[in-house]
C-alpha cells in the first residue's frame, strides 16, 4: 500500500470554487521580506493546503 505525500486538509474540490479559472487561488502572505513584495500572491491549488504526511504519526 502506498501512502500519498500531500495530504490537503482543505479538499482541493472546495478551493477551485475561489478560483477564476479552477487552478490558481489568491493567497495572503503573512510575513514578506519588505514593504515592496506584494501581500496578494496568485498561487496553484495544488501547492495550498495540503501537510506532508498528514495521517501519518511519527
């Protein structure tokens, strides 16, 4: 049995809803280097919301 890797905690099915075009989302960066890096970053579902080995304990 194989295990997946990234496990999303909010299912991707949920995010494309907050999307235009069903692959990116809009995400709010909470620490940025300086005032000149934007706050609001256009970003791919599949690299938000997910945990490595989330259902797994070590």
């Amino acid at each position: 049995m194989t295990l997946k890797v990234k496990n999303h905690f909010v299912p991707r099915c949920y995010l494309k809803n907050f999307s235009k075009d069903g692959n990116k989302i809009w995400n709010y960066e909470l620490l940025v280097p300086n005032s000149k890096f934007p706050e609001w970053k256009l970003s791919p579902i599949i690299n938000k919301a997910y945990r490595k080995y989330l259902y797994i304990s070590t």
